[in-house]
C-alpha cells in the first residue's frame, strides 16, 4: 500500500495519519471546513486510555500539556445530596491520568503534529463521492471539483459522515438522545472545589457539571432536555447567550448548588447543540472504503470516551495495515479488534444519558440506589474501559481474536 485518503480533520483523522506514517504508509487528510473553522466548542476529557494509546505515536504530552488533570467526579442530587465519588480512570503507572482539555486545543495540538510530520491537510475539501476503481484503488469527490486517488479511504468524518453513506445507503442516521448540550467558561466565587475535581448534578429538570481549572476558571456544562428530532443535525439552536442564560437558570432554579451562580456569572456560552450516538452500524467497509471513529461508533459525550476511542481506532487501524497489507483482510481484523469494545462503549455512555433524565419517580430510585451502583461501576470500568492497552509491537494476524 502507497497512499491512504483520510476525510476528516477532527481527531481521529489526524492521529490515523500519524500513525499510518509510524506503519510505513503515506497519507493524505481532507477536511471540509476552512482552516480553524471546526474548531469551534467546549471541552471533552481524554481519558487515560486514550493518553495512552496518544503515547504509542508520541502526541501525549502535547495533550497533557494544554488540558490539566481530572481524577474524580463527585455526583450530587439537585437537593445536594452527595451520591459518590468515581474516579476518572485512575493512575496509570507512569502517573498520567485523565486529562480535560478545550476541544479547539485538542484540535490544534493534533492538527500541528500532523503538519509537523510533513503530513498534507487540505482544508475547504467537502466530500461529495467516492468510487472504487478498476484496479481496486478508489477515487474521491470533493464539492470544488477536484479529485484524489488513493488506495485506500478512510472516513473519519464524524457523526453525520458521507463516508458511511458512501459505503453503505443504507446506513442507520444518528439516534437523538433526548439531551442537550451547552458549555462555557467564567470565573465566580461560588465554586471551591479543588482543581480538576468534577462536580456532577443531577438536577430535578436537568443534569449540569462543572471543573476547576488550575488558572481560578471554572469550566460547565448543561444537558437540558431536547425535544428536537434525530433526524435534526448537530447545529446550533438560534439563541443568544443572554437567552441561552435565561432558559437555564429558569431550569436550574430549583436545585441546590452553585449552578445557577456560575451560569449568570458567564460572559460566553459555547454549544447549543444536541447530543446523538449510534449503537450500531452494520457495515464499516466496503472495498478500499473503511469508516472510523464517530463515523462508526459515536458514544454519547456522557461516556466521556469520543476522543480515546477515535484515538485507539487510529492506532488499531495503522497496525492492521502496516500487518496485513491487502486492504480487506485489514479491514475485517479491524472489525474483529474493534466492534465489541466500541459497542460496549456506546452502551456505557447511552445508560449514563438515561441516567440524567429518568423522570420523577426514576429519580428517586436513581438517588437512593446511586452510593451502590457507583461504587460497582468505578471497580468494573477500570479494567474494561480504562485500562485498554494497545502494544504498537504485536503483530495483527488473520483471525487474531483479541
């Protein structure tokens, strides 16, 4: 294999050109927005499963460095009842743990690690088509007009990805949530909790979390209920921030806490979105075609696992070309790697979304049932879900399991 076509700036689209470089394998990023345009957004967690595979092609600390570490998350009721304390994938043995980071950091620190390695990202580049050739390559679309040949395309190309309608029309659409998301950053003194300690409520008409930073700002953000349709993409509601602030302290004023404080206190709100997953997709490939990351997979953001998982494809997916050159025996051992453990994933984070709208009488339950069922949660998510290794050495071989 000479040449990869990956379409999607994001995260995974960078960190698979990284690592197909580390395989021996040339590739090429296409991203459908200006440059920076996409960077736009809150703040997401890289857990330390994701740092950990981030290692294995050196882009850790490049992360490490502009988040700030998260270890815990502490969840309250809307009446300030404290229901438990689960940490955030715990330590690894090196020391690193959980990060939170800006989502435009994120963005900016792997798309200049790409550039850095003399990887070609071209912007403005908005799929239109792909089609396999005559001699088992495949060729792209873009809606300028220009085309590119590869040998193989990778869609990296988030939750509403071409690449995935490309491969399969019949591909499922996103499934709505239910859920809200807005964010944003401001500086109070109702907040007291240490640095990188998360404070989670679980309010009577709708879920909130906020973080120390280091600096003295306090980061949040919102899951109100959403009424909108799945068939609606992920685009911001028409509101200004002022009323964005209105409609929130209306649904959080009856909760305990310092929600409403430091959302009156903000100065710029970010988001305004709904929040979507896909539990499965049927189909990741078709001939030279493979899709990756939240092309395939996307958990809710209450997994807290969008990023490591987009990262660990990344990687997965390198190993399984640089071992098995012929594209679709990559593939299939890509799926056989992949598709529990993903799947797994999306049912983790699409339980913790039910989990913060459940109703009234859900509510209670939930409450007096939570102290239990966290502690049962943070010993079994520590193995299965945080501690994930992938040993960039081994070697992928035809029907390899695991």
């Amino acid at each position: 294999m000479t040449k990869a076509l990956i379409i999607g700036g994001g995260i995974a689209g960078p960190v698979t050109a990284v690592a197909l470089q580390r395989a021996g394998i040339e590739s090429v990023v296409y991203e459908a927005y200006p440059e920076h345009a996409g960077n736009a957004g809150a703040f997401l967690t890289v857990a330390v499963n994701g740092l950990d595979a981030l290692r294995a092609l050196d882009l850790h600390q490049p992360v490490m460095d502009l988040g700030f570490s998260t270890r815990t998350i502490e969840l309250v009721s809307g009446t300030g009842k404290r229901l438990g304390v689960i940490p955030i994938g715990g330590v690894l043995p090196d020391g690193t743990t959980t990060h939170t980071i800006k989502r435009a950091d994120l963005y900016r620190a792997l798309y200049e690690a790409a550039r850095g390695r003399g990887i070609d990202v071209h912007h403005g580049k908005r799929l239109v088509d792909a089609e396999v050739l005559a001699n088992g390559g495949v060729q792209a679309s873009f809606e300028d007009g220009t085309r590119a040949p590869g040998d193989v395309l990778i869609g990296a190309d988030g939750i509403h990805s071409r690449v995935r309608r490309i491969i399969d029309p019949a591909a499922p659409a996103p499934r709505h949530l239910g859920l809200g998301n807005v964010g944003g950053f401001t500086r109070t003194a109702a907040v007291s909790t240490p640095p990188g300690a998360y404070v989670m409520t679980f309010g009577k008409r709708a879920f909130f979390g906020y973080v120390a930073h280091p600096s003295g700002e306090t980061w949040w953000f919102a899951n109100p209920p959403s009424a909108r349709g799945a068939a609606r993409r992920l685009v911001p509601e028409t509101l200004t921030d002022d009323q964005w602030k209105a409609r929130l302290i209306d649904v959080f004023a009856d909760d305990v806490g310092p929600t409403v404080d430091i959302i009156r206190s903000t100065m710029e709100l970010v988001g305004g979105t709904d929040q979507y997953d896909l539990p499965k997709v049927p189909t990741w490939y078709r001939g030279p075609m493979i899709i990756i990351g939240d092309a395939a997979h996307a958990a809710s953001p209450s997994s807290g696992q969008g990023a490591s998982m987009a990262v660990e494809d990344a990687l997965v997916l390198a190993k399984c070309l640089r071992d098995l050159p012929e594209p679709t025996a990559a593939f299939q051992a890509f799926e056989r790697l992949r598709r529990p453990r993903v799947e797994r994933v999306v049912a983790f984070g699409a339980r913790s979304s039910s989990n913060k709208a459940p109703g009234p009488v859900g509510r209670v339950f939930r409450d007096l049932l939570a102290p239990f069922f966290l502690k049962l949660i943070a010993r079994q998510s520590q193995d299965w879900l945080f501690g994930y290794h992938i040993d960039w050495d081994d070697r992928v071989r035809l029907g390899e399991a695991k």
